[in-house]
C-alpha cells in the first residue's frame, strides 16, 4: 500500500496493489506520484469513499472506472453541495464511467478482493474500503474521532450504526482515513470518544 498525505485542501489518497493490478482511493492532488508508484501494474479503477471534492479532484485523469456508492453519484456533479462552490468540478462526466456499489460488494484485486462496506453519516453515500487487514475509511473515522453530519445528506444516527459496524471488526485492523493520522480498531476501542460514548447508548 502506498499512501499520498492530504494538506488543508485535499485528503490522503491510498494506491492498494496486489501484484500487478491496483486500486487508487480518493485520488484528489497527487497525480503525479500515485503513477510514478503504480509504475508498470496496472490500475483497475478508482474507488471513493464519498463524492467532496477534497476526495476526488483528480478522478477524471485516470481513464478507469470509478466505483462510488449510488446515493453519492449525484453529489459529484453538485458544486453547491460537494464543496466545488463557487469553482466547478473539473471533470466531465461525459468523460467518467461511474459504477455502482453496495455494500458487501467484493471488488477483484489479483487472487483477493476489496470489499466495499457502506457506512453512510458522514454523507448518504460514504463507504469505507475492507482489504486484507486494513480498512479506508474516508470520513466516516478518524483517529480518535469520527465525521461531520451536518452536511449535505449526513445524518447522525447513521453516522453511529456505521462507526459501530467498523469497530466490530478485528482489534487489529489498521484504520487509513481520509485526514489526520492513521488508527486502529484496537487503539479506537480504547481511545475513541465517539465510540465509547455510542456503545454505552446501544446498551440502554
């Protein structure tokens, strides 16, 4: 796996790779340097988490698909809602080949998959991305954190179910979000406000 830091305007993008073939997570400033280490393999798609612009810039540069959740294709096109305003996308989607996904959908990599987990909240959309031991979660977790709902198609109590349903997986899963620093499952269980608090709640 190859990680791309974000800064103040773009997220952290993610090239996973199994052997020859590979996956670009949230491609938004890193063109550049997420070909020059996808090298000779080749790339199967795009992936994205969710649809603002500080996580897809860069998704029409690639001439693959890009896989997004159906409740987040509209949001790619809307600039007053996916934080374009008042610039406009820079892709034309006469130029992309959007395809859908769902959750539990298994997306081949080489002899493995990523498995696409829907985990709406942060937007209606959002998806966190399951491969090996590792999970991409965008904007949904955070280090020691979890994601706005206060946005277009956010929604708090979804947010909660899907940050419950990420912490349900193995303690030693590594965590990759769309900013800050990199987590764990077990290091979120113990650390992690939002969860604590949420858990506690569940058990009423």
């Amino acid at each position: 796996m190859n990680a791309f830091r974000g800064n103040d305007e773009n997220a952290h993008a993610y090239l996973v790779c199994r052997f020859d073939q590979c996956y670009v997570i949230d491609p938004a400033n890193h063109y550049a340097e997420i070909i020059e280490a996808l090298g000779p393999r080749k790339l199967l798609g795009v992936l994205l988490t969710h649809a603002h612009s500080d996580h897809v810039d860069d998704i029409g540069r690639f001439n693959v698909p890009v896989h997004i959740h159906k409740s987040d294709a509209p949001l790619l096109f809307m600039d007053d809602a996916n934080g374009y305003h008042p610039r406009k996308h820079p892709y034309q989607r006469r130029n992309l080949t959007i395809r859908s996904i769902t959750d539990g959908m298994r997306l081949a990599l080489a002899d493995g998959f990523v498995e696409v987990m829907h985990t709406p909240g942060h937007t209606k959309g959002s998806c966190s991305f399951l491969y090996q031991d590792a999970i991409y979660t965008g904007d949904t977790l955070f280090r020691e954190s979890v994601g706005r709902h206060d946005l277009y198609s956010g929604n708090l109590s979804e947010l909660k179910q899907s940050v419950l349903k990420i912490m349900d997986l193995s303690a030693n899963t590594r965590i990759y979000p769309g900013h800050d620093r990199f987590s764990s499952i077990r290091h979120e269980q113990k650390n992690n406000p939002f969860h604590i608090k949420w858990k506690k709640q569940l058990r009423r």
